[in-house]
C-alpha cells in the first residue's frame, strides 16, 4: 500500500536535488531566463469519477473542475501501473516496472527502494539548473509511505477500522492483520523524524505551507523549480477532522475529496499570485480507487469492468481494468495550453518525465529505453492522439508482479490474465488466464462488460496486432538496461525517533537525524 520513498532517498537517489531547508531552500546560482517552472500533483487512489469535470455526478472538486475549464482534461490518462510504489516509480523514471526494478509495494520494513542506476526526473532537471522539492507522503517533507502503514493518537475511517497509537507504556494488541498498531506513523521533514505519531488532521494543513512556501522562495530565487506534490488523499484512513469540520455531507469521502481539493486550490492560487505565465502545472492520480474499502473508496465512473464484476472481485484498483489504471488528468498552463480543451489523447503517467525534460531544455538519460512520450503536440499542438500501445503491468492482483499481461492497442484492450482482487463485498475474482486474450473494443464498451468473439473477423484482425505489439516490448526490455530493486525486510530500519517508547513516540526536540547514517547528500 505505501511507497517508501524515503527509502529510496537513504539508498543513494534523491529526488530533492538539495535538500530543502526552511532557511535558503538551497537557492543560488544560475538564473531562471525562460526555462519553465513544473508543479506536478499526484493524488492517491482517486477514481477517475471523483473528478466532477469527468463525472456530472460528483460536485466536491470545485478548485480542480475550475483548472480543467482553465486548461486540459485528458479523459484516456492513465497510470503506470495500479498500485502505489511501481506507478510512483515509473512517474519519476519514465519507465516500467520491468526496467526499473519496482514491480509491487514496499514495506515498512523494506531495505531498499528505487535502484541506484536509475535516474529521477529532478535529477535530470537539477542538472539544467532547476532547483527542486518533494512534499507529500514522501520526502522532504511528508511521511514516508501511505498513512494507513503506522498508527495515530486520531485513526481516521478505515474499513476495517483500526485502533489508535496504544498510550503511555501500554502496549497494543494487534487485532486486525491490516492495522499497524506498534510503530507509529512518522512525520519527515528531511531526514529528521519531527512528529510521530503525526496529527493527520493537520496534515493537508502542513503540505498547503510547504509548498506555497517553497513556490514563493523558488520565485524569489531566480532559478525555475520543479514542485512534485504526492498527496496523501484519498487513500485511507480518511480523517474525521475533514468530515466534522464540513456539515454538507455525511460521507467522509466527500468530505475528504472537498479537503484535497481545497489543497490543490492553494496551490494553483499561489501559482497565479507568483508565477502564472512561466508554470506549468500537472494534475493526475496514481492508480483507481481501492474498491474493499467500500464507501471509503471513490468512483470509477462509467469503467466498471463489469465482465470481472460479474466473475466477482474488484476491477479497480491493484487490476489492469479501467477502473485501475485510467485516472483524473489535467494540465494548466494560462498562456501556452488552451483553456477548457478536453483531450481523448491515450497518454500516461509515463509520459510527464519525457514532456517535462523537453520543455526544461534538458536530454534524456542514455543508456537505457523509455516507455512514455513527449506529449508537446498534445498540449500545445492541438494532437489527439498519443501512444498507439500502452501496456498495463499486474500490480498485486493476479499474476507475476509486474508482468505485462494486458495490452491497450489503440481502442482495443486485451487481457491475458484476470481476477484476484477483492471487492467491497468481501469476494475475489478467480485468478484466470487467457490464451488466447480476452478483448474488448472499448470504443462501444467502455464498461468492458462482453469481450469480442474469438471467431468474429474483428477480434481475428486484431489479436496478432496484440501478439506483435507485446511481442516486440518484451524484446525490447530484454534488450534494455534493466534495474532490480531490493525487496529484502529488516525490522531495524522502521522508522522510530525513540524506541524507548511505545509506539516510537516523540515530540519535534527529539528528533533523530539519518543523514549521518548514509553519505548520500554531497
């Protein structure tokens, strides 16, 4: 469920590019000229129908529908892949999970992260003289993987529902395998622990100052800046504050959509105030909704996969269906993409690394294969069409971690395995293969509800278009300077500010500071 992406900072690749004190924001040096600024916003398990641009039957997004009036919504946008650290990952590299090494989730006792060989998006744009942050439920500030992996004084909605941090020198039972009631969740700001257990109410609080605040010196500087933003909405739990501090709805997930979106909304505002002709401003989701968690999970919209629902299970979130992989998109750039343009472009997360580089001025990495596009003629261009292919990997539900068993082909999508993923009623589709594929023509199925006839001249004409396109990417990330990424668990590494304590519990002066422990900032 988490990414530890601070893991993947104390293994040796920093996101940062500096580190980003209060104080300086490690600011100095060359000047912005007319290199743009890049605030790149992820939301976390967001339904592509949790967007009220995508779907009339949402109205908590008020901030965000105004951006995509103000700019472009793409509605055939799609992750990497369903889950957290694989679809992260691939944001920053550009790459899939079969060339960087992260095909499933870490733990909180994970060892390792992000290999070493693989470069980051902000350390390509710190080398064209960008200076750089992270915010979210990552490093520089923010906790280092998915607030459900640690306990809190305040554990907000959760099915099922956990217990609070045990306190005093009490130690907890734990009654739930999914609840983590012996370490508390950590609050980073660099490398030190400044809070654990963290107030989660407070947090969208924190992730608004931080970065506005770094928006503001960034500018001030000189230098242009890439902003990467990972909230931790709307994963769960959600917080109670949001839902109790808002009378208009009783649904905690409304009220948590209204709370993220408010987030975003300062953001952009700052943008505006600051640098609004020279900042280019990326909005979209890491995977679907997480469907078990029932009313605490958002809305696919019309991609129901209802050929899996009818197997039974879940065809959102962890599966290669729609309702998986297509997510929220929007791009805001007042002055240089047109205003109130819906796109049906087939694009991915993918794509951000390879965009961004090419309007930062900068050159891609050598010595190894992308699998997103430049997506400048899209945005700018008027295009409207992207990838031909995009190939979605399993990500936790059936099959090998990070194999690529489903193939998007233009309008076609076709499936070589399906199930294992639960749904809110409890059940998980049957892990199935298919050979030959399951394809469904999503141009007048989008619900994916009755795949084409094997034997029909349609699904003859396509399948060995399938067989090639993936045929052809498997040689060519056998040809490819491929990573491996360290999946090894040590207990010792959890992050913990005072293990004297139950629940490692601290306050901001006791503080422990890792960067002594590994010389990776020089």
């Amino acid at each position: 469920m988490g990414w530890l992406f601070l893991k993947v900072l104390l293994a040796g690749v920093s996101f940062l590019g500096c580190l980003y004190p209060l104080v300086d924001f490690c600011f100095s040096g060359e000047t912005r000229g007319q290199k743009p600024n890049f605030v790149i916003i992820l939301a976390d398990d967001m339904g592509w129908g949790d967007l009220g641009a995508n779907w009339a039957e949402t109205k908590d997004t008020v901030n965000l529908d105004k951006m995509a009036a103000e700019g472009m919504r793409f509605v055939d946008f799609h992750t990497a892949a369903s889950t957290c650290s694989p679809s992260r990952a691939s944001l920053l590299t550009g790459r899939l999970g079969l060339r960087h090494g992260v095909t499933h989730n870490f733990a909180v006792t994970s060892v390792g992260g992000l290999p070493l060989n693989e470069t980051t998006l902000a350390e390509v744009l710190k080398q064209a003289g960008y200076v750089t942050a992270m915010i979210g439920f990552d490093y520089y500030f923010g906790i280092p993987y998915s607030h459900d992996m640690g306990c809190t004084d305040t554990p907000g909605y959760n099915l099922p529902p956990c217990p609070a941090c045990p306190p005093g020198d009490r130690s907890s039972r734990n009654l739930e395998r999914a609840c983590y009631t012996d370490v508390a969740l950590p609050l980073y700001e660099n490398l030190n622990i400044v809070e654990q257990p963290v107030n989660l109410s407070g947090l969208a609080r924190k992730y608004a100052e931080k970065a506005t605040q770094f928006i503001q010196h960034a500018s001030a500087s000189g230098r242009p800046f890439l902003l990467y933003v990972g909230l931790a909405h709307m994963h769960v739990p959600l917080s109670r504050t949001q839902l109790s501090a808002d009378p208009r709805s009783q649904r905690p997930y409304g009220a948590g959509l209204r709370e993220m979106d408010s987030l975003v909304g300062q953001i952009k505002d700052k943008v505006d105030r600051i640098a609004k002709e020279n900042t280019f401003l990326w909005f979209t989701g890491d995977n679907g909704p997480w469907a078990q968690k029932c009313e605490l999970a958002g809305s696919v919209g019309p991609f129901t996969g209802s050929w899996q629902s009818h197997q039974g299970g879940s065809p959102a979130k962890q599966t290669t269906w729609e309702g998986g992989h297509r997510v929220p998109a929007l791009a805001y750039w007042p002055g240089r993409i047109p205003v109130n343009v819906t796109s049906t472009a087939l694009l991915s997360v993918l794509d951000i690394f390879p965009t961004v580089v090419a309007l930062a001025g900068a050159s891609l990495p050598q010595g190894r294969h992308f699998d997103g596009l430049d997506a400048s003629e899209v945005l700018f261009g008027g295009l409207q069409t992207g990838h031909r292919v995009l190939f979605h990997p399993n990500s936790g539900a059936a099959g090998e971690y990070g194999e690529l068993q489903t193939v998007r082909l233009e309008h076609y999508k076709a499936f070589y395995i399906t199930g294992g993923a639960k749904a809110c009623d409890g059940s998980t589709g049957p892990e199935q293969h298919h050979e030959p594929p399951l394809i469904f023509n999503l141009e007048n199925d989008i619900a994916e509800g009755v795949p084409l006839e094997r034997g029909s001249a349609e699904y003859q004409r396509v399948l060995p278009k399938v067989r090639e396109v993936l045929a052809d990417v498997l040689r060519d990330i056998a040809d490819d300077n491929i990573s491996r990424a360290d999946y090894t668990q040590d207990p010792s590494v959890i992050p913990c500010c005072n293990p004297y304590q139950v629940a490692c519990r601290c306050h901001a002066t006791e503080q422990t500071d890792f960067s002594t422990s590994r010389n990776i900032w020089k």
